[in-house]
C-alpha cells in the first residue's frame, strides 16, 4: 500500500500529455536556459489548470504563483543534455514548512511519466509528514525506482543536479541540513526541465514561489558521495 501511495504521488507530480499549444508565447531567456511557459486547462498535475500571467520574471529568475487552484510552470524550451543545473528556489509569503498541505513545488527533469527527476517540497495532504523528497522514475513500471524524504525549513532551498550516464546526483539544502544522495536513473536524452508550483485540489492554498537555475557546461563540484540505490 505505501508503494502505490508512492507511485500515485509521482503520477500526480508528473506533467502529462505535454502538448506545443500548452506553451505561450516566445521563450525567455534567463541563467543561459530558454524558458516556456505553460497556460491553459485540462492537463494535470493536480487541477490541471495553469496561468502564463502566474509567471513574471524577477531578479534574474521567475516568480511563480499559485492563486485560487491556478498554478504557474516554466519548462526549458530545449533539453538539458549534459549539462548541469543549479536551482534556487524562495518561498516568498512562508517558510516551506508554513506551505498549505496540499501545495506542491516541484523541480524536476522530465522526459515522460517513466523517464524522470524530481525535487518535489509537498506533504501530500499529510501534515505530519517530511515536506521534501527526491524520486527518481526509471522504466516502464511503477512505484519509482528510487524516493528519499527530507525535512526542509525557511523559506530558501538551494539544489543542484549532476546527471551523467544513468547516474544522477541531487545536493539539497536549506542551509542547515545539506543532503547528498544519488540513483541510478534514465540516461539523460530529451530531457527538460521543468520548475511548478500547484494545489492538489480546489481553495487547498496560495503560494510564492521565485526560482533562478543555472545551467553550467561542466561539473566542476568535488564527486559526491554515492549513495541511495
């Protein structure tokens, strides 16, 4: 039961049936990526509906809104191939803890419902729960290959990823509890990345969220540690 509880979950994260008319506008270009940005009804996550005027960019990143069950999403307009990212991700009227539990954020590289990798900040309706999780979607089944939960606290999240070969590697901090955990996972072709914020169901919360990413040609952190599976 606690893996189809699993499994459901990243069903619900997962963007699904992606289609061109879902993206408005020219991309805009931020952190040496070229972002789209989603509008429109009818495709979940969640409610499946989205707003182009929920995104705005700022400071050299994006404000992403939720507001009345409308979310916000950006994707990049090309796929990442191997490139590394840098994310930054604010919470700007709460600390991620405050979040309602049913708002989700979501960072994540994503090919389609069984190719992908996700930083999510959501409880899931369950306020008892950690708020911060890594999965990672490999293959033609489900539950994920690969989930660990995290507390995440104040409203800054620091994440970066490393994705090379079928090995990814996330760093994760609030900045008082670095996490370093890697998976095997999908070997990187076609993938994009996409940053969210949604509500589960109708009136479930508002939220602010500014995200800047970076992207970068090669990596140039330390090796990180392997662990995970």
């Amino acid at each position: 039961m606690r893996h189809l509880a699993v499994a459901l979950a990243l069903a619900a994260c997962a963007p699904v049936g992606f289609r061109d008319a879902e993206w408005r506008g020219e991309p805009i270009e931020e952190g040496r990526l070229q972002w789209r940005v989603r509008d429109g009804r009818g495709h979940g996550p969640g409610l499946g509906a989205w707003s182009a005027r929920h995104v705005r960019p700022r400071d050299g990143g994006f404000e992403l809104r939720l507001r009345r069950g409308v979310g916000a999403e950006i994707s990049a307009a090309l796929p990442l191939g191997a490139l590394d990212v840098d994310l930054t991700l604010e919470s700007l009227d709460a600390p991620f803890e405050a979040l309602g539990p049913e708002v989700v954020v979501g960072a994540f590289v994503y090919r389609h419902d069984t190719s992908e990798a996700d930083l999510e900040i959501a409880r899931w309706g369950d306020r008892r729960s950690a708020n911060g999780q890594l999965v990672v979607a490999a293959g033609p089944f489900r539950p994920p290959r690969a989930i660990v939960r995290f507390p995440l606290e104040g409203p800054r999240v620091e994440a970066a990823l490393r994705w090379r070969g079928g090995r990814l590697a996330w760093r994760v901090t609030d900045g008082q509890r670095p996490l370093r955990w890697s998976a095997r996972g999908p070997r990187n072709a076609g993938h994009r990345l996409h940053v969210n914020v949604w509500a589960r169901r109708p009136g479930a919360g508002e939220a602010r969220i500014w995200v800047r990413a970076r992207a970068r040609a090669s990596a140039s952190m330390e090796p990180w540690p392997t662990s995970g599976t």
